[in-house]
C-alpha cells in the first residue's frame, strides 16, 4: 500500500487550521466501551477503554500530552479500526484516565515499560495485541519501544502520527509564534492535574506552578524529578524518538506533515534515518494530529482514518501471529 496523496482544500493548508478544526469541529461518534484496570508489578495501574463488540486482532491505541477518551481522534479512530475489522482498546497513560495515579511518578514521552508490561499482561491473559496506533507524545513512546526492542517487539505492526521527534525541539517550537496558544492549553492541563494528584498524597517536589511558563520549565521541576532524569535536558535526551527509528524492524508507518506546529521541518525523519520496518507518509500539510482533508466544513473526513487500518489489514494478513 502506498500512502494517498493528501490534499485539502485551500481552506484548510494552514496549520493552526488543521490543528485546531478537529478539536472544535469533528462530531466524536458514540461508542459502547468497557474499561479494565490492569496492576503493574510497581503498586500503580494502567486503565483500558476496550470498545464493545469488536472482534479480530487488538489495536492499542496511545494518546497524546495529556490526552483523554475526549480527545478529538481517539473515538473516531476506534470507530474507524470497527468497521475494519478490528478490535481497538485505548490505553490511558498513568493517571490520565480520570484518577490519578498512585505512585509519584507520571506517565512521560519516553515510558516504554508501561508500554511492555501491559502487552505482557494482555498477551498472558490470551488477548496478544497485535498492532498499535501511537498518536503524537503516543507516537513518540510508539517508536522508542519499537526501536529498543527491536525483532523482539510485542508487535507486528504500528502507525505513529505527529511524533515530536526530537523533544528538545519541540519544546523550544512550541514557544514561539502561534505555536504558544498550544503551549499555554498544555501548561494549564498539567498544573492542573499536577494540583489534583498531588491534593491526595504529598509531593516529593518543592515547586511553585505559579513560576513555571513553558513545556521546558515544566519537565525541568516536574517531569524529571519526578521521573528520575537529571532534568529536562537530560529526558530529552534519552527520550526522544529520532535515534532509535534505525533499529525499528516492525512493518510502521509514520504518518506526520511539515508544516506540524508542534515541529520544525528539519526534525522529519529522512529515508536513511529509518530502518527496515518504517514506511514513511511525510505529508507538506496536515498541521498537529490534523489531516482533515474534507471540501467541505460541515465533514471531517481524516487521511488517518483512510491510511491507519489500510496499513494494519494489510501487514497483519501478512504477519505469522505472535506465539
């Protein structure tokens, strides 16, 4: 399968436009869902949303920085794996499914053993997840896991969508230009939920939210300490994506558009700095998690919601199950 060529309506190449018309704009179909709680080896838990009736191979399905259900590709694109024939179950990173985690730790870009231990649990219990969809901070934890693991991966396929290759730069991207309307959205959702956890068990942190203005500071005071990086250069560092695409053996398609104001452009992946597994699907418009290449304002149909299961059925027919 060879990526469509995507090509939305003039209306609709600026970034900031195909960013934002999602979020405000696409109708989130009603799916009947039952959750599951699954406990880690560490005392914390990981909460699934599984939707209701699906058969055929488990797709999981990460979110993005601070995403949630109600994010605006989550329900659709698990409507969309349905009608394809396959079985979707998001999985909610720690503490964003409502409740907040246990431990102090929090879930982060680069936390690719939550990743592994719930695909152990679920294959333990007979439900072997055959492929992932890994969106943005999601995309992101995606390819690190699929690039540390290598052959070994408990995967046969994956698709990672607007992936914040390099961290460093995306935190620095995000403070400029128009690219701060997003930085502030982000920075009020976790100082919010940094409040709410930390109002039921006492934080190991002396910091004061008040003086904290970007994604950079947040990691800094928050995110590292909290989850052992020397600080947020050092998470960075360690955690972004870009390094490990050469090691990925798993059939991926990595669907992101230059002009994501999330990014720079010179932070897309080239041909040579990927392995053997990874097709990519670099897109000159599409925006943040956008790609919305209706004609008219009133739809919302998405090239993810074309390419994702396309490219699934596709190599899953081909992959021997995993024992």
């Amino acid at each position: 399968m060879m990526p469509t060529p995507f090509a939305p309506p003039f209306w609709l190449r600026n970034p900031h436009i195909q960013t934002l018309w999602p979020k405000l704009f696409r109708p989130l179909p009603a799916l009947p869902l039952w959750r599951e709680r699954l406990e880690l080896a560490d005392g914390d838990f990981i909460d699934l949303a599984w939707a209701s009736g699906g058969s055929g191979p488990i797709v999981l399905i990460l979110h993005g920085l601070e995403g949630t259900l109600r994010s605006h590709y989550a329900l659709p694109i698990m409507a969309t794996l349905l009608r394809a024939g396959l079985q979707p179950v998001f999985m909610h990173l720690r503490g964003c499914s409502g409740e907040p985690n246990r431990l102090p730790r929090t879930y982060h870009s680069g936390a690719i053993e939550d990743l592994a231990e719930v695909l152990t649990l679920l294959r333990a219990t007979g439900r072997s997840v055959a492929a992932a969809i890994g969106f943005s901070l999601g995309g992101n934890l995606l390819l690190r896991y699929l690039g540390v693991t290598g052959s070994s991966a408990l995967l046969q396929a994956a698709v990672a969508v607007s992936v914040p290759f390099v961290l460093a730069d995306a935190a620095r991207r995000l403070e400029q230009g128009g690219s701060r309307i997003y930085q502030h959205y982000l920075m009020t959702r976790l100082k919010r939920a940094y409040r709410q956890k930390f109002t039921a068990m006492a934080s190991p942190l002396r910091v004061d939210l008040n003086r904290i203005y970007t994604l950079w500071e947040y990691d800094q005071w928050v995110t590292a300490p909290l989850n052992g990086f020397a600080g947020a250069d050092d998470y960075y560092a360690r955690c972004s994506s870009l390094g490990y695409l050469k090691d990925i053996t798993v059939p991926t398609l990595i669907l992101h558009s230059r002009d994501d104001p999330f990014m720079y452009p010179h932070n897309v992946p080239r041909p040579d700095q990927v392995g053997p597994g990874v097709r990519l699907a670099i897109q000159p418009h599409g925006g943040h998690v956008g790609f919305i290449e209706s004609r008219f304002p009133w739809r919302t149909g998405c090239l993810i919601d074309r390419l994702a299961p396309a490219f699934l059925n596709e190599h899953l027919a081909a992959a021997d199950p995993l024992p």
